[in-house]
C-alpha cells in the first residue's frame, strides 16, 4: 500500500508567529477518504554537546515556559530561515558558552514531533574546545555548568533528562567518547 | 538569578485545532523587560519499544506529513487530554503492533520541543510479548516490521534514525538489553 497523503488544498497563516506559523492541509488519505492535518511550521533547531578533555560537558540550565520548569539541556538554539544548521551550531555554542572549536561532528537530524511539527533538530558534538567569551542574545537568560558525561549519562538512564535533544546528544556522545 | 519569567496575560486559542491549540504569553524576562512566548498547546504523548525475546523491535513506517516522508518510528500515539501514559502505551503497542504485555518499563517524559511546546512525550520498553491481533484507527495508515535491536542502535549512530523519541527509545533499550 502507498502510505503517502495526498494533499488537496491548504489553508496557511491560521497563526503567523515570530517563531511558528501554523497551516492546515485538507488531504486524501491511502484509502481515498478525506482527512485535515493541522501543522506547526518551524525553521528548525541545532543543539551543541561540547565535551571537554576531561569529558566534561557544557550543560544550559534554563526556564522553559512551554514545560514551566528550569530544565537541563545541552546548548541549542533555532535556525533563521534557510540558515545552515552547521554555522548556527557553531554560534550557538560560542554564545551560549563561550567556548569555539574548529570542527562539529555530525549526531544526527531529527524530528521532535513528526506528526505535526515540520523542525528539524540538527545534533553536533564538539571537542577541541577554545575559550573566546560568552555573548548571550537579548532577552536570553541562562545559567552555564559543567558536569562529567557519565554523570549526565547516569542521569539519561535514570530518567532524569527530560529533553529530547539533550538525552539523545548524551546517549550519542557518551557511544562515542566513551 | 532567577530565570524564571513572569506570565502578565495569555491570549488562548489563537489557533483552535483537534491535535493542538496556540496561545501567547505576554511576560516579563528576569531583567525587568517585556516579551512574548508563542505557546504550542499538546495533550502529550507516548512511545513503545517492544522487544522480542530474538532482541527484534517492532517498528512503525508511516508517512508524516509534516515532514513529508515515510517515517521509520517505534509504536506511539498522542493522549487524550488528562489520559494516562501508561495506559496509552498499553493500548498504542496492541493496536499497532497486534501484541501486548503485562508490564511496561519506563525509560522517561520528555519534552519534544521544550522552547515553544507543552508535549511530554512518555517511552516505555516492552518485553513479554503475547499476540493478541492488531486494530489501528481510522486513518491510521502504516507498516509493522521486526529489525533486530543491534541494527536498529547501529542505524541511530550512523544518524538513519530521524525521530527523537525512536533514537531515545532505541539508545536505552540498548544500553538495558545489551
């Protein structure tokens, strides 16, 4: 059986926000029946695991009003319209930091939420790091700490990570490093 | 510092859909100044990985609109609102894959896209496997294939995963399993 939807018509802008816009597709399904599917439109994500010779990571503490807690996350940020995933991931990490290395080894790109939301999360993981200065964005507040990876490992396996990119960035990096 | 943001007004339902609902705070950021948070509003999720006792996981291909492609996913359906995750793990793993259990294992609640959206993504492993028969919902269109465990943790760290919760889920069942 062909899986795919078809679409026949789509409503946009039903919301036209600073970070998501939402549309509507009215599709046929595989078996020929009708069906809407409402989707959140998002330029996308990147989130940095930088790890330091010590196999230490730079870990982002910081309040996320969608979940009302202070989470723990690697660094991440979004992607502007049509922006490399690589290059934001380097800027990411030098803001969010303050380190820079000269290379990301690619982890991976993901969906959060296939069903509805068209971001697309890329991973990177950092070594080599070098001291440059943290320069946060405006209306960005964060607090930067430093863990050991077994110890955010453990933390994953315990289920204590309770962001997406962030467990996947441990598991990943800890299957590599070691 | 405190991170937290104080919320002053929320406009709800700026997008009213079946699957999610939009809505703005207007806040105040831990500097004094104000801004806005553009809310993605989500009833949650949940995720299965079921295993045999061959170390073979049930997998799900399925088209995702959003991301326009056909999906490789473990067994995972979205909430009613107020249901419980454990309960819909049960229920996910029977419809779709035709087998159930007498006991999931948690593995964790995970926020998707934690910036923006309100989904909490529950994953659970499960093994003990006795068929039942499957029932999938209307319109619910996907394919049921058995790949073996190690070439599924072989397949997220070559980056041919592309779902959060699928890599998560596939990551720690490795890492219990073996």
């Amino acid at each position: 059986m062909d899986l795919k939807e078809k679409i026949l018509s789509t409503e946009d802008n039903l919301f036209n926000g600073r970070i998501f816009k939402v549309k509507v597709h009215d599709i046929i399904l595989p078996d020929g029946k009708p069906s809407k599917r409402e989707i959140v439109e998002h330029h996308g994500g990147v989130g940095v695991i930088a790890v330091t010779p010590e196999r230490e990571v730079f870990m982002v503490k910081q309040y996320r009003i969608a979940a009302d807690e202070i989470m723990l996350e690697i660094p991440a940020g979004k992607l502007e319209q049509g922006e490399d995933p690589y290059a934001a991931g380097m800027r990411e990490l030098e803001e969010e930091t303050g380190y820079c290395t000269d290379k990301l080894e690619f982890l991976g790109e993901y969906y959060a939420t296939p069903g509805y939301c068209t971001e697309k999360l890329s991973i990177y993981l950092a070594t080599n790091l070098k001291y440059k200065g943290q320069h946060l964005d405006p209306g960005e507040f964060l607090s930067i700490s430093k863990i050991p990876l077994y110890t955010l490992y453990e933390m994953v396996m315990n289920n204590e990570i309770r962001d997406c990119k962030t467990a996947i960035a441990i598991l990943k990096a800890k299957a590599i490093i070691g």
